[in-house]
C-alpha cells in the first residue's frame, strides 16, 4: 500500500504517536496529528516537504465529541482518509486503594472508547477509500492475558479492551476492505521520570537486551498499514519481554 497522497490521522502525539507521524509524512502521506496540548511545530527533523504535510488539531479523546468533531476536520481540510491510527493514551501508576470512578472512567475513555469512536466516525471514509486501515495500540502486557505490575489496573482493563475492540471492528469492516490490527509496545522508549537502574532492569528482562526505540515501533505499524491479508491481529512489539 503505497502511502504517497494517503491521508492519515494519528491520535496522541505525547510520545512515539511524533514519531509514527513524522514517517508517514516522509513516505508521502497527509498527516493530521492530534494532540491533547498544543504543539507548536511539526517535526523538527523532517525535510521542510515532508513537515508541510503534517497537520496538528488538539482534541479531548475523552470527551466523545472531539473524537467526532476530529474525524470530521481531518476529512474536510484533505479531503479523505485513508488511514487511522489510535495512539491516544493514558499511563498513570496508582495503589488501588487510592482509585476511584474517575481513574477507571479516564483510562477507558481515552484507550478505548477513543479508539472505538474514532473508528465509528472514520469508518464511512475509510469504505470510500476502499482500501482503509485502523491501527489501534494495546500493550505487551495486555497482549500476554495477565497482569504483572500491581498499580495499573484501569490502564490493564483499557489496554485489554484495546485488543477485543481490534478483533471486534476486524470482522465488522472485513466486508468492506477495511483491515484493523493492533501493535502491543514492549520496552520502547524509558519513561521520562524513569531512573537509571530502572531503565538497566528493563534491559535485562529484555532477552534482546535494549530498548527498541521509536523506530521499532513505526516499523510495526507500517507493517500492519501495508498488509492486504492481516486483519484482527495484535501484534507485539517488545523484544522478546513476553517470553521472560
């Protein structure tokens, strides 16, 4: 599927959703690019080309209208849309004896309804393209069937959601040409507030022993973009880290 001319809209730009952005662009892609906060500019590394065609909105996934009003702004500034991909997220670690009603509500607002309102709205176009596709972002951990850090409960259900929503719109939109998957992100970029010993540990119970990096991330999710015959497959992305 060659992505020159295609129109994208990539949902979360907080952290590797930047990344995914900047390379659609550079393989010829329109990109509107959503953002809960501002964000000043494009990708500072793309050729001046490339970062004309990467356009910011800021949107509230959590509220189910920015995820419609979105859609409907992405298709009238290009036109149509090709591609959607759901990267919005939530990562809050909290004890559970401090959760109350608003953890659980955000997390499933922002990783699941989003993705599933988003691809409610986009779904007409995307049949209009003929050839559309959703990649929606789980977890590893979600991917495996079981918890392993206490202190992530909401975002554990969410991202578990994640992959039924995939498997679900999978077979809904198989008719019309659309192919929904889902990538399930490993060890790829160390959190901001993460310390050095941390990050080491995460290495070492990673059997390829590093971080992927951004670009493991946007490899996978091009994959699952230029695939004609995968559809309601999570795919994980983490060196190896399921298998410890």
């Amino acid at each position: 599927m060659s992505l020159t001319g295609q129109v994208a809209l990539v949902t979360g730009a907080r952290r590797v959703g930047l990344s995914v952005a900047a390379e659609l662009a550079r393989r010829g892609a329109h990109v509107n690019l959503s953002c809960r906060r501002p964000l000043a500019v494009a990708p500072a590394a793309l050729p001046p080309a490339a970062a004309a065609r990467v356009r910011t909105t800021q949107a509230d996934l959590s509220d189910p209208a920015e995820c419609r009003r979105l859609v409907a702004e992405t298709v009238a500034a290009q036109g149509r849309l090709d591609i959607l991909i759901n990267m919005a997220s939530t990562y809050v670690a909290r004890p559970f004896a401090e959760l109350d009603e608003s953890d659980w509500d955000r997390a499933l607002a922002v990783d699941a309804r989003a993705a599933y309102l988003c691809a409610l709205a986009a779904a007409p176009h995307l049949r209009a393209a003929r050839r559309g596709r959703i990649v929606n972002v789980s977890d590893w951990i979600a991917r495996s069937g079981r918890p392993r850090y206490p202190g992530y409960l909401p975002y554990y259900v969410a991202k578990s959601a994640v992959i039924g929503l995939t498997e679900a719109l999978a077979l809904e939109l198989a008719p019309d040409g659309i192919l929904v998957n889902a990538v399930a992100p490993g060890p790829i970029r160390p959190p901001a507030d993460m310390d050095a010993q941390e990050v080491e540990a995460v290495e070492r119970a990673t059997p390829l022993g590093r971080w992927g990096g951004d670009q493991a991330l946007v490899t996978a999710v091009l994959a699952l973009i230029e695939t004609d015959f995968i559809t309601g497959e999570t795919l994980r992305v983490d060196g190896g880290r399921h298998l410890k």
